[in-house]
C-alpha cells in the first residue's frame, strides 16, 4: 500500500511503525474470511482492510478522528486472526493498538463513553475493586431489564452466580518443590483473581508437583492488556511498568521463565519489548518479553506424565490470543491428548467467542451474536467438558452453556493427581455427568 507520510510526521517513532505495518498491506482481502465482525456485519469498514484505509487516512492527514473511523475501530475485536491469515506479515495489532492510542488523544467521545472507559479502567485491573462491583452487579441483576443502556445491562450480567473467595496463593510468596528443574514467575492476573481463584492454585500445584519453584513477584500485578486496548497509554504503560521492575527483580536471583495463565495476558507481556521499545525500561522490558510464555509453552517442555485413556470428550476452544496473538496453536491439544482426554474442536475454531477483554460490555450486540455461534459450534461436538486458556473466553463461552467450561491447567492438574475442577462439581446435573477419574 502506498503511503504518503512527510518526513517530518516520520519522525514520530509510532507513526513510523505504522506507515511500516500500512506499507505491508497489499490489498489482497483474505483477512476479510477470518474477521469475526465482517463475518456478522459483512461491512467492509468493519474487516481489517477497511480498518486501514480509514486508518491510514487518519494518520496521514494528522486529523481529528471522525465518529465513522471510531465506531468501526471500536467493533475491532483484536482477536488477531488477520494476523495468522495475511500472507504479507501485515502486523495488525501495532497498527490498530497506534490508532486506539490516537483515538483516545484526539477525539471527544460522547460523555456516556467516557464515563464507562473510565469505569472499565478504573475496576477491572484491581481485583479488590472488581469484587466490590461484581458484588454490586449480583445485586442489581433482578433490575437489569430497566438499565437504560445495553452496555449496563452487560455489565450487570457479566457477574457470576457466585464469587470466589480471595485466595491466599495470590499473595508474593515463593512455592518450593522438590527436585527442582527450574524456577519460573507466576503472572496471577487481576480479574481472574476476582473471577475464578482455582486457575491459579491448579497451576502452582501442577508446577511444583512437576518440579518447579513458582514465584509470585512482589509488586507485580495487572498486565496492562485491559487499558492498552482502550488506548489509554498512561495507565497500562504503568501497570506493566511494575511488572518489569517486580520480574526484573527476579531474574537476579535466577528466572527460567514467567508464566502466564490468561492468554489475554500473554500476548501483551510478549510484547512488552515492543511496547516500552522508547523507554529507559527498553532492556529490561525485551528481556521480560523474551522469557514469558503461557503454561501449555511451559508444561509442553516438562515430563508430563503420559495418562490412561479417560471416557472424557473434552470439546477445546482456542482463545484468540492464543492461537492468533501468540501463534501458541498445538500445545494445549497435545497436552490434553497426553492426559488421556479425548480432545475435540469446533467448526469455527478459528473465531472469536466475543469476549475480547472488554468488547463483551462495551460492544455486547456484535459480541452476543459471535458467543451465540461460539456455543453452538461447541455443544454440536456433545462435549462432556469445555476447556480454554482464557478467564475472559470461559465467562463468555460460560454465560451460554450447561457444559461445564474450565482452564485447561485444571483439567492437567486434575489428570495428575489434584482435585477435580470446581465447575465439575456442582449440584447441576447438567455439570455433574462428567466420569471421575480414579
């Protein structure tokens, strides 16, 4: 694609980088099969080609960002899959990331937009935060029909029948293990910690069982995803700041790796080396991106032992920034495979559930519709479990089905001598027909 930025516009590193991605781009379209929301809409503007072109165009002219351009850049999922699609290595996700961050600088959202980013961004990253309005939620769902916005009623709907207690494990602290072969940083999260504690325990028991020593850092906490995909540089470039100096701190003391158990996450601690690739964190922030990999990367490099066949269909979702954000494609299957599951997959596996961090509250329609084919895709292969790698994918696949749905780390820690996975066990008897394994 031809471009026409000036020297002078050139000079800004991020405009630099984008005319570099738009430049990349050869008009060829296959990215318009694999984008969910061309897929729902089937509006040009909403496919990753027409993104662009009214990308481009906003950048080039140094504009002011018109409601056309900020409504079809808000119904971007991020999901990445143009990314595994695009035969010329177009890399959407710093082109789409720039533009949010412009958006968010230049234009003047209706005051009703404002007022819920800023919520979003004020709650989610903090898990205490967050319990107090899933709390709030709960008790506000029986008025939720009278919410005038959709948007609030998604929110209200989005809390879980029940809240999980705070699990002591979240806290710093340091998991030995016998035999130990290695010693990794454990990223715990921030709304998964309010959302569902067991992911975490299951992966700090399956670890050390496995012979690692899990740390859970001193100061690290939120990623930075949930506000980096609103634009708002400022306050994820600090949350994640945090988190290079708690890891960073770390890797004196010997780190093989961080770990992380939230997909959503990983993709933005990856590219933390990207995102600070201007700042006096710029080393420290490479080398935390260099040796962070999700829990399948870990386990698949760990003996983990071979399990008996299990009468046990386990239907697998690929969480988008799993399989299109991190290319991490093979793993969980072959892990689960290995555990004696029977592994199964949707249709539609190369698309996106509709969760997205918080597209699902502030895009709820476009988001209902892609959970709706989601579920439906999953409950055609009669599954006897749901397994993911990700807290958002789970509460959205979750809200629509009976089938129980769990983090495939539960599943493993199961397989190998832990407990069996909460959503297993349930007074539902359409989550309590799962074999229990001997």
């Amino acid at each position: 694609m031809q471009t026409q930025f000036t020297p002078a516009q050139l000079e800004n590193r991020d405009t630099a980088r984008a005319n570099e991605i738009l430049r990349a781009c050869v008009h060829c379209g296959f990215c318009t099969a694999t984008c969910p929301t061309y897929q729902v809409l089937g509006d040009e503007l909403d496919s990753p080609r027409g993104r662009i072109y009214l990308i481009k165009d906003m950048l080039e002219n140094n504009r002011k960002p018109d409601a056309k351009t900020v409504q079809h850049v808000d119904r971007c999922l991020s999901c990445l899959a143009c990314m595994t699609t695009c035969p010329s290595g177009v890399h959407y996700m710093h082109l789409v990331d720039h533009a949010r961050a412009y958006i968010e600088k230049n234009y003047d959202r209706p005051w009703s937009d404002r007022f819920l980013r800023w919520v979003l961004a004020r709650i989610l990253p903090y898990p205490t935060r967050f319990r107090v309005a899933l709390l709030g939620a709960k008790i506000a769902r029986p008025f939720q029909r009278f919410l005038p916005d959709a948007r609030l009623r998604a929110m209200v709907a989005m809390a879980p029948k029940t809240i999980p207690p705070v699990s002591r494990n979240d806290d710093p602290q340091v998991f030995p293990t016998e035999n130990k072969k290695m010693r990794v940083a454990l990223m715990t999260g921030c709304a998964q910690k309010a959302l569902n504690t067991d992911i975490n325990d299951a992966t700090i028991r399956l670890l050390t069982r496995l012979g690692v020593e899990v740390v859970v850092a001193e100061g690290a906490g939120c990623c930075g995803a949930l506000t980096h995909h609103m634009g708002k540089d400022t306050e994820s470039h600090t949350a994640a700041a945090k988190n290079i100096r708690a890891w960073t701190h770390e890797m004196e003391a010997g780190l093989d790796a961080i770990v992380i158990n939230t997909s959503g996450c990983g993709t933005t601690i990856k590219d933390y080396g990207h995102m600070f690739r201007n700042d006096p964190l710029a080393e420290d922030a490479a080398k935390v991106s260099t040796i962070a990999m999700d829990i399948s990367e870990l386990l698949e490099r760990l003996e983990l032992p071979q399990g008996a066949p299990k009468d046990i269909k386990v239907a697998y979702h690929a969480a988008c920034s799993l399989q299109h954000g991190q290319q991490v494609k093979s793993a969980p299957k072959t892990l689960l495979n290995k555990a004696g599951f029977t592994v199964l997959e949707p249709a539609d596996s190369h698309l996106c559930c509709g969760s997205a961090g918080t597209y699902n509250l502030m895009q709820p329609e476009i988001s209902g519709q892609l959970k709706a084919r989601k579920v439906a895709t999953l409950e055609a292969l009669t599954p006897d479990i749901i397994a993911a790698g990700n807290i958002g994918c789970m509460m959205q696949i979750g809200s629509g089905t009976d089938v129980p749905i769990v983090h495939t780390v539960e599943l493993l820690d199961w397989a190998t001598g832990g407990p069996k996975p909460a959503a297993m066990r349930t007074d539902n008897p359409a989550k309590n027909n799962v074999p229990i394994l001997r």
